[in-house]
C-alpha cells in the first residue's frame, strides 16, 4: 500500500473527537504544528495524492504521533506485517464507530453520578499516562 493510501486512510479513519467527523489536512497540520513539527494543510495533500513520495523524518514523526501510529508504518517500505497489524486496527476501529457503539456508550455513561464519571476519566489518564501518551483535554 503506498504511503498516499496509508495516510489517507488514516485521516479518514481518525475522526476529530469534538465534530465527530475525519479530520481535514488544514486540521491534521495545525495539530501537528501545534505539536512543535511545522505543517501545511497543502502538503499532507500532495502527500495523500501522491504528489510526494518521501516523507521527511521529523514530518513522518509528527504525523505518526498525531495518528498514534508507528513511525514505521509511515517509512517508504514498510514491514507487510505492519502494515496488515495497522490496517487491521483501523477496520476494527471504523466498524465501532460506523456500528455506534461508542456513542450508546457515552449516552449511558451519562447515567452515572458526576463523581462516577470523574473517577472513570481518572482512570483513563492514569492509563493514557502508563502508555506513555500525553492527555490533552483540548483535543
């Protein structure tokens, strides 16, 4: 799969948690850029049309980190069985979203106490912390 498609497919996939929608390149830059590795909105389009074919290192490390995949993933050729274990994720996550399975689960979780909800985001950013990712109520 050419990097084109795997990016593509990630911003696609990748839906901005605040609309509920995938991300445009205009987004995808900003947050990237945000995140200390300029971007343009023109560029990740020339590099999902396949205008671009390399990616620079410190560009492939920006947008890995934004999407949460590896590094590798986003490399000129990379390992099949990457590709299949990423690509595998992202269908599994697009048929939960597609399924509405994580919004039958947060109008549930309004149900519960404020305190309840409170202890279960704490949760969650212990465990987000434990990984090693940085919680960002923002996004």
């Amino acid at each position: 799969m050419p990097l084109a498609a795997r990016l593509k497919r990630l911003r696609e996939v990748m839906v901005n948690p605040k609309s509920g929608l995938p991300y445009s390149q205009r987004e995808v830059a900003a947050a990237i850029t945000a995140a200390g590795t300029p971007m343009t909105g023109s560029y990740i389009a020339l590099l999902e049309g396949g205008d671009r074919a390399k990616i620079s290192l410190d560009k492939a490390i920006g947008l890995a980190q934004f999407y949460g995949v590896p590094v590798e993933y986003l490399s000129e050729n990379p390992d099949r069985e990457l590709v299949a274990q990423v690509s595998s994720q992202l269908d599994l996550f697009e048929a939960i979203l597609k399924s509405g399975a994580v919004q039958m689960r947060f109008r549930q979780a309004e149900e519960l106490s404020p305190e309840a909800r409170q202890r279960i985001a704490q949760v969650i950013r212990q465990e987000m912390e434990n990984e090693g990712i940085v919680y960002d109520p923002g996004t």
